[in-house]
C-alpha cells in the first residue's frame, strides 16, 4: 500500500507547491515510486516547478471523467526515473474533481506506487478537501507569521475531522510540521515568530524548517526542485525533511541564533 | 438547493438546520397525579432553569400500556408548570399517532429499535421493571450527573466543542479561532486562545479553568467578556473565571 501524503496549508503562497516537488523529489532519489499529483485546477503550476509543463498532454481531470488512461497522463521525470507527475487541468473548474473520480485514481496509483504526494490548492475549498481527503499523512506547510499559523491550525481541525480517516473513525491522519521561509534574523528583531512559538501554537511534530533563500525563487523559475540544489541551505534543509520523513533521526540546522521569540518580546517587555 | 441560491429573488425567510440541545423528559410509566409530583419536585430543584424550556417526551423507555399514555394530560400539566412540551422521540406506531392527535412533533428514537419488538423478545425485563416502583424515573435523573465530555486532542480554529448537559474537560490547547460551549463548567488544561462559554443554559455557578488566559471571549451564564477586557488581570497566566453578582470575575489559581 502506498502512503498517501498531503501537502497542505490553508494559507496560499507558502511554499505548498514548492515543498511538494521537492518531498517526492526526494523520496523518489532514495530509490521509492512516487508520484506527485497537482490538486490546483485552474491554477496549474506543479509542472512549472518540475519543469515538464511542455509534455503535458492529458491530465488529472481526463483522467477523473475516463478520457485518458492513468498511464496516458502521467509524466516520467527526466532526472529522477522513480518519479511521476500527474499535472492537473488548466481550463477546468475545482468541481471537476469528484470524490470518487479522486479515488479511482488514487486506489489504482496505490498498486504501483510507494509515494502519492498531493499538493492541495490554498484555502478550505474543494479542490483542498479533495486533496486532503485521502491522506494517511500530511506535511503542513507554515511561514513564520501569525496568519499563516491560524490558517494551519484550521487544517489541522479539518484534517482531523473531515478526512476519510476521520470519517471512517481510523487512526487520525499523521501531521508534520514544515516551517518555510525561515530566516533566523528576522525572529531575532522580533518580526518572525520563532520555531518555538510555532511549535507551541501548532503543536505537533516538527518535520523541519526551510531557511528563507534566494535559491529557492532561482530554482523554481529553473523548473528545477530546490531539492537537487545540493549545495544550498534550502535544498539541504528539504533533503533532512525527505529522511525524517522516512523514519530517519536528523538534527535540526537552519534555525540558528534563536534566542527570543515574538511573543516573547511582545509579552514579556523582551 | 440551487433554485434559490441561482434565482435571486429574495424571500421572506429562509430554512436553515439549526440545532438546539434540549430537555428530555424520560418517560417510563404515565400516572396522572404521579407525574405532576415529580415534574413539581424536579421544579423546585432548580426553579430557574425549569421555567419556559422547551421538553422532548421521550418514550424509548416507556414500559406502560400505550392506552395510559395521555398527552393531552402530560401536555396539561405541563403548561401548569410553565413547560413546553413540543413533541416525542421514539415510541411505537400507536404513541407515535397518540402524540401526533396531541398536535406534538414527531422526532426519531435514538435507539432506532422498536420498544413493541422489544418486549416482545425479553418479557421478564418488562415484568422485572414495576418491582421497583416508583423510585425509578425520580431516583434515576437526580443521581446520575451528566458525565463530562472530556477531549484530549487540540481544539483547532473553527472547530466547535460543545458539552450540552455537563462539564467540558480538554486536555489540549484551544486555540484561536475555535469554540468550546459547556452546560456546566469548562476545564481547560493547556491554553485558551479561542472562546469558551460555561453554563449555557444559563447555570450561574459555572465556571471556567484554564492554565493559560488567552481567550478572544470568555462567557458565564450569558455574561461575557472579550480579549481587550481580559488584557489586565490574569492574561496569559493559570486562572479561573465565575460569576459574582452578574460580574465576571478573573482569579489566579495560585490565590485561588
């Protein structure tokens, strides 16, 4: 059985799309069958991101009303061999996507695939419920500010209460906790919460925290997942989260020179 | 769903779901005289809340004779003592047409079994029941408190929590943006950063505890207060929150 991991956020411009090329980038580098599926109709940019938005020819939707074949629809990524791409429709509305037609597709994925990594749209939608739906896991991605929390803290609710997990009364959905855009400086004047005050807020476990970096933006207009730029902070950071995410013990980096929080200053008179 | 919502003509009202907790009165046998002497003593017993409630007479547990059952009396008596009956849950066919005659609601059991089946298939408990009298329908609803509801997982922003007839007991953060409504009192072992309301139904001594005070609002009995009134006294420290002389009262745990 696959793992069907949910990428998510409520809060849109976080970094969801970001984050999903570079997980199943990574998982599929460690040697695992992984497919990446773009929830965002209308909004279609994973295959920018992944850089195969010129072999598009059927996508999700075809797929969902039985005009093309999974196989005829999925992508095979030039640079990892493991890794598909399952692009979503540009023209079509969130509709589109049926709850059964997304779990067609998700069940027939399942009997091939190790990873089925989704990077649900922003907002409580649904084309974000749909994405969340089947999810056995989901990696919620948060920017260090007060908004971006509250909107995480509401997925959390709704992961846990209108998933099919949830509704089937099995084990909750397992969350991990992606902090982007992180920049230690900025925490230290007081204008970024710190991990700290995210953990706290949030409470559940964290997967990692992904520095803020020039190389990020470079990479993505690349088409390139900010995962295969070795050498950088960025990409470095979402390799720890790939082998955390797989049961691996890293320590966290990346999130240095922390000694005081916003709150803490707001509050305390810091 | 789509005619009014595409039409745009704007009507008069709208039917919306809407739920509303209530009082049900569990009925296991029906005697005139009896029944009005425990409705009064139950009545004394809490005056306040008693007075103008709306009341389900529930009849899954009716073990009388359907003949016995008279609604208009149980209606009568009611309306006495300043209660509303507004209709019944549960019960077979006959009741079911009885309580319909009354002009009451028909609401579904929660049992979903029918009671004339049941005791058809186990007689001797409905033999076994009339050896212990009268004591039963008052005995059962004095002594057996409301359990509390307790939640140990995070109350997350727009999820709402709500403990209709007892105590709320969550073991976890509630956070902003997310709803906990108690009949009784609210107990809150991590922070509260969203809205907590104790005492609902209008039970003055409710009251609410909570490790960290971080509330959008607090409210006791209809009495509340919003984060801008809680900011200087108690914020962001262990408390408990009641009501004293129609005031809501902040209180450090420690000096508790």
């Amino acid at each position: 059985m696959a793992r069907i991991i949910v990428v998510t956020s409520g809060k849109g411009g976080v970094g969801k799309t970001t984050t999903s090329a570079s997980i199943s980038t990574g998982l599929a580098r460690r040697g695992h069958k992984t497919v990446v599926i773009d929830f965002d109709v209308g909004l279609r940019n994973l295959d920018l991101i992944m850089n195969c938005e010129r072999r598009v020819v059927y996508d999700f939707v075809n797929v969902i009303q039985g005009e093309a074949s999974l196989n005829q629809a999925l992508i095979r990524d030039k640079r990892v061999d493991t890794l598909y791409i399952l692009p979503t429709s540009q023209t079509r509305e969130k509709e589109a996507l049926t709850k059964e037609g997304v779990e067609k597709v998700i069940n027939e994925l399942s009997e091939t695939f190790d990873y089925i990594i989704c990077d649900s749209p922003a907002g409580i939608e649904h084309g974000a419920m749909m994405a969340l739906y089947y999810a056995d896991e989901a990696i919620v991605v948060t920017n260090p500010e007060v908004s971006s929390v509250r909107d995480s803290d509401r997925i959390l609710g709704i992961l846990q209460s209108k998933s099919r997990r949830a509704e089937m009364g099995q084990d909750p959905v397992k969350e991990h906790l992606l902090l982007t855009r992180y920049n230690p400086d900025r925490v230290n004047r007081g204008e970024m919460l710190s991990v700290a005050d995210v953990e706290e807020i949030l409470a559940i476990p964290l997967l990692g925290v992904i520095p803020e970096s020039q190389v990020v933006l470079n990479s993505s207009n690349q088409g390139l997942p900010v995962i295969l730029e070795t050498e950088s902070d960025a990409g470095q950071a979402y390799d720890d989260a790939v082998a955390r995410l797989l049961g691996e013990e890293r320590e966290q980096r990346f999130m240095t020179n922390q000694k005081k929080g916003f709150f803490s200053r707001m509050f305390k008179g810091g | 769903m789509s005619d009014t919502a595409t039409s745009g003509v704007k009507h008069g009202f709208q039917l919306r779901s809407a739920s509303v907790s209530m009082t049900a009165l569990e009925l296991y046998y029906f005697d005139d005289d009896e029944f009005e002497e425990t409705l009064r003593q139950k009545i004394n017993q809490a005056p306040g809340f008693f007075r103008d409630i709306p009341l389900i007479i529930s009849l899954e547990k009716y073990e009388g004779l359907s003949t016995e059952l008279d609604f208009f009396k149980i209606i009568g008596t009611c309306r006495r003592n300043n209660i509303h009956v507004i209709g019944v849950r549960g019960g077979n066919d006959d009741q079911r047409r009885l309580a319909r005659g009354a002009a009451l609601a028909l609401m579904p059991g929660t049992g979903q079994r029918d009671r004339a089946h049941d005791a058809d298939a186990a007689p001797e408990k409905a033999v076994e029941l009339p050896v212990s009298p009268t004591p039963t329908a008052a005995s059962k609803t004095t002594t057996d408190a409301p359990p509390a509801r307790i939640i140990s997982h995070p109350v997350r922003s727009g999820q709402q929590i709500h403990a209709p007839e007892g105590d709320l007991i969550i073991l976890a953060p509630v956070q902003a943006g997310a709803e906990v409504l108690a009949a009784g009192n609210i107990h809150i072992y991590g922070p509260l950063r969203g809205r907590a309301l104790a005492g609902i139904h209008g039970a003055e001594s409710a009251r609410i505890f909570c490790q960290s005070l971080e509330a959008e609002l607090v409210s006791i009995a209809g009495h509340y207060k919003i984060s801008e009134d809680l900011q200087d006294n108690g914020w962001r420290s262990a408390v408990q929150i009641q009501l004293k002389d129609d005031l809501l009262v902040v209180t450090p745990l420690d000096k508790a």
